[in-house]
C-alpha cells in the first residue's frame, strides 16, 4: 500500500461536496476557537463559504475567535473591484461570519512596492501563523493558490507572473481593470499548514484529478502534486470531477 497523507473522497455532487467541506472546517473550529483559515477564492469554495454563513447565524460563538488569512490576490486591481479577492472574501467570509479586521490578514491588491508586501506577509506569517486549516483549489492549469506552473517554484510570499490559463479565470471577467501579476502564498506557507483541504468540482478539474492521484509525481509543472508532501490532506471532489477508475486505483484509508 502506498504511505500518503491524501486522503481522496468522492462526494455525490457539489451540494454534498460544500456541506462536508464545511463540516470539515466547523470541527476544526471547535477544536481550536482561534483557527487561522487559510481561505482560498473562486467559484469552488463558494457553496462550502455559504454555509459557514448559514452555521454563524445559529451559532454566532463558534467564529467569534476565528481568523482568515487571503492566501491570494490578482495583482493590481482596486480592492473594491468585483473581480478582486478581497472583495469576494469580505462579502463571502468576513462580513456574514463576523470577522473583525484585527483577525484578518489579506494582501494589498495594489501595492505601491510588490516585493515590500510580500514581505510584510511573510512576517505576518511568521508572526501569527502557521495557517491552521488551508483551504484550497486547483486552477484548471494545475496552479495552487497562484503558485503557477513553471521550472521553479517559490518557497515564501512572492509576486507571481501570470499563465494565459489563470488571466482567463471568471472571477477577472467582471473586473475593472485587467490583472497584472499575482500575489500569493509561496509552496512552504502551503505545506507548513496543518491542514490542507483540497475542493474539485466540475468536469473540467477532471484531467487535474487524474493528474493528482494517478501520477504523483512532483512536478513545477504541477504545482499541485506538492500537496502529496504534506501529511494530512483531505481531497473533496465532486462526481463530476472524480473518475471512478482514478479512485478506485487509490488504496482506501
Ligand atoms: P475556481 O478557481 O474555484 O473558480 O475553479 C480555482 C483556481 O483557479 O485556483
């Protein structure tokens, strides 16, 4: 049997897919009050974020500690700007779970220094981190956060050239003004979470799964395959994403 800490699990469609992942996060908040959510954007975490939503106007309490940190940002759009990060992380997680400022940290989407706000995450990390329950995607193009393919990958914080593939993501097309680079969390600040919660959904993230549990092989290429170094990784997927054959290779655990 291989040794992994991935652990893959199929969920019937995205509905059920959301609702564990939520209940994933809501037990990891009762364990530790004070959780830093690593919180991921886009479309796949959507439903999983509304029904925190739905949790924190029955139990208002169990968030009143918890903390979110923006693993991400599109580099160069204004924070109010429909398309940016922030403004999908307000609306979707700060404002209907409570979260005060004092317990959030996102990047500055339009920092007058780039290389300076990368620093000034890195020492918020080291500060008040490591990040306890990360939530994630994975970009049709195999990116993590917007770790993007390449020959190399960044340990820390860092300014991120853009794929042709991540400037196409919906989440740009409502927006003001184009992207111009990304901003995100290095391949360390990933691995060091505790906790790594993967979310696929679609037909489309089809090939990317395959990808994860049929060759996992580390490749820059695939900034994803890094998950299969960490020791403790849940992988949601959707039917429609998840391969039956693909599963059913992965020995049970
Ligand atoms: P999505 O984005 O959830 O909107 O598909 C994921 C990503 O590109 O990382």
């Amino acid at each position: 049997m291989r040794r992994s800490g991935l652990h893959p699990s199929i969920e019937s469609d995205y509905e059920a897919m959301s609702r564990r992942a939520a209940e994933v996060i809501l037990q990891s908040l009762r364990e530790a009050p004070n959780l830093l959510l690593g919180a991921a954007t886009g479309s796949t975490p959507t439903r999983t974020y509304e029904l925190l939503a739905e949790a924190a106007r029955r139990e208002p309490e169990t968030f009143s500690q918890l903390r979110v940190f923006k693993i991400d940002e599109w580099g160069g759009l204004a924070r109010d700007d429909p398309g940016s990060c922030e403004a999908y992380v307000r609306e979707k997680l700060l404002r209907p779970l409570g979260v005060t400022d004092d317990r959030y940290c996102g990047w500055n989407s339009r920092p007058d220094d780039p290389p300076a706000e990368c620093a000034r995450i890195e020492q918020w990390l080291a500060e008040h981190g490591p990040i306890g329950l990360c939530v994630l995607g994975i970009g049709v193009n195999g990116h993590l956060a917007l770790i993007e393919p390449g020959e190399a990958l960044q340990s820390g914080p860092h300014v991120a050239a853009l794929t042709p593939t991540a400037l196409a993501h919906p989440m740009l097309a409502g927006s003001r003004t184009a992207a111009k680079f990304g901003l995100t969390v290095g391949m360390r600040d990933i691995l060091t979470s505790r906790k790594l919660l993967v979310l696929v959904s679609g037909e489309r993230k089809a090939g990317q799964v395959r990808r994860l549990l049929q060759d996992p092989v580390l490749s820059t290429a695939f900034p994803a395959s890094f998950v299969h170094l960490h020791s403790d990784v849940l992988i949601l997927c959707d039917a429609s994403s998840a391969n039956w054959h693909t599963f059913t290779q992965w020995p049970s655990t």
